[in-house]
C-alpha cells in the first residue's frame, strides 16, 4: 500500500494522545497525588494532539465538506463508528480538563469515561484494518495489540517528558517505570508483528489471480502504458532495501531508544533522558506507521506488479 501520510499522522499523534489519557487517568484512579497544574497541562496537550488528528483525517478525505456523511454507516463500518467515537472523546477530555480548570471536584466519573473512550476508540481505528480479511497483514490480532500498546508507550514517554518540563520530577517513579514496562512490550509485539508479515504465505498468488496454472509465472509488464489510481493508490515504490533498514529503524528509535532512555532517567536521575526518549520516539513512531501501511499488500497489485 501506499501510505498517506495524513492517516500516518492521525494515527500517530491520536495514539499518543490516547495512551497519555489512559495513564493520567489510571494515576488518578490510584490516588497517585497529581499536581493540578500539570493534569491540565498534560491533558491540554493531549486535547491539542487530539485536535491535530482530527485535522489530518479531514485532510485525508476528498470532499471534507461531506464529512458528517461518514457516521451514517455506523451499524456496517467500523470506519463510522471510529468518527463517532473519536469526537467523543475529544469531548471527555476537554470536560474532564474544564473541570479542574474550574477546580470542580469530578470524582472519578470523567477519568473513567476517558479511559473506556480511548479503549474503544483504540479498538474502531485497529478494526478499521484488522476486519479487511483480503490484507493478511492487517488481518491478525497483533493489528489491535499493536495500536494500543504503541500508543500506550508513546502517551507514557510524552507524559514523563512532560513532568520534567512541568517541574514535577516525583511523578516520574510512577509513569517512569510503566513507560519502560509497556515500550519494551510494544516493541516486541511490533517485532513479531513484522516477522510474521515478512513470513506470511499469501492465500492470493499470481497464479491464482490470472487461472494461468503454470508453476514459473513471472509478469513483465504492467499492461498500461501510464500511471493510474491503482498504481499510485497502492504502490510505495520503496525497494527491498529500503523497507529492509526502515523496518529496523522503527524498532531502534521507535521502541528499544526510548526504553533505554528512560531506564537511563532512572536510574541516574536524568531529566534530559526523558526528553529525549520522547524526541527519538516520535520519528521511530511515524516509521511505524508508514510501514504498517506500506507492508500490507492489496491483492490487486498482483496485477500491476512491473512497470513497463
């Protein structure tokens, strides 16, 4: 597939923001003593990362004007119901920030709803491609374990990154540890993930597709004389190569980096480490995001495999 990098980007900084919910939520749930200025900074960033993911979906769509079209299909698509699910979200956390803007004792109701929201809303965006029986890559329960537990990860790296900007260094012994805990899980889900899709036996083949039996089939030509939708839909043109060394970059700077960074932090009471766990961890997340789109393999590029 060829990855769009605006579905890249929502679902990069939407998973952050997700998981940094989810774990501002849990603390609160476990009577971990919050500072106030930082929940609403750190839910802040989470409502402003929310809103970018929103924006680069719009800028994924053809005619975003006929965007309210998309939750009519909610009963068949899980497409609709993750545009149903994700405004709700964004709704909860802002409620959840203006009441302790307001200093409105909330109880535990709203951090609560946060962290049922994010969980489903998790499990719409994964369903979107683990439903697509056709992709075998994504047609796996690696695909949801995957979207949660990155997103997971990077939400606990940026919320460690952020207490030590925000001057609340306490609160790294508790999101600290988990932080390295959920990313060194991620990474090694991430990792099967990859080796299974790089041994899979697709069920579609060649010869499958043209009923020509012969069992050396090779095509030569892509049978068009110029480029179409399909060929520029669902072809990355990245060479073996190069998928080779992003598929090991994204594990480096994405999972086993960050890890370590914050091991480091630790460890020797390092506040840089932090931050830096969280500026290698993005680019490692955005590789990861394009080479889950780019991996899977439509069936229909069994017909225009070779460019004339």
């Amino acid at each position: 597939m060829n990855p769009a990098f605006s579905v890249v980007i929502f679902t990069v900084v939407a998973g952050a923001a997700q998981g940094m919910v989810v774990a501002l939520a849990l603390a609160c749930l476990a009577g971990l003593a919050l500072a106030p200025s930082f929940l609403c900074t750190a839910l802040f960033v989470a409502e402003a990362l929310l809103l970018i993911g929103l924006g680069a979906s719009f800028a994924h769509l053809g005619r975003p004007g006929r965007a309210w079209r998309a939750v009519l299909m909610w009963r068949t698509s899980w497409l609709s119901r993750e545009v149903i699910v994700l405004p709700a979200f964004i709704g909860i956390v802002a409620l959840w920030w203006l009441a302790l803007y307001r200093g409105i004792d909330n109880s535990m109701l709203l951090p609560a709803a946060a962290i049922a929201a994010a969980a489903l809303l998790w499990y719409c965006t994964a369903m979107i491609y683990a439903c697509l029986r056709f992709i075998e890559e994504w047609a796996q329960p690696l695909t949801l374990v995957n979207f949660a537990l990155t997103g997971l990860s990077s939400g606990l790296v940026l919320t460690c990154a952020l207490a030590v900007l925000a001057g609340q260094p306490q609160l790294l012994q508790a999101f600290g540890p988990a932080g390295v805990a959920v990313t060194a899980v991620a990474g090694i889900t991430r990792s099967l993930a990859l080796r299974r899709n790089a041994l899979l036996k697709h069920k579609s083949t060649l010869q499958s597709a043209t009923g020509i039996r012969a069992p050396q089939l090779a095509q030569t030509s892509m049978g068009m004389s110029a480029g179409s939708f399909n060929t520029r839909e669902f072809f990355h043109r990245a060479g073996p190569a190069s998928m080779k060394h992003l598929k090991r970059a994204l594990i480096v700077l994405g999972f086993a980096v960050p890890a370590a960074l914050l091991l480091w932090g630790l460890a020797a009471a390092s506040s840089i480490a932090f931050v830096l766990a969280w500026a290698v961890q993005v680019p490692g997340l955005v590789a990861d995001r394009w080479m889950f789109f780019a991996q899977a393999r439509h069936p229909q590029n069994l017909y225009y495999q070779v460019v004339s």
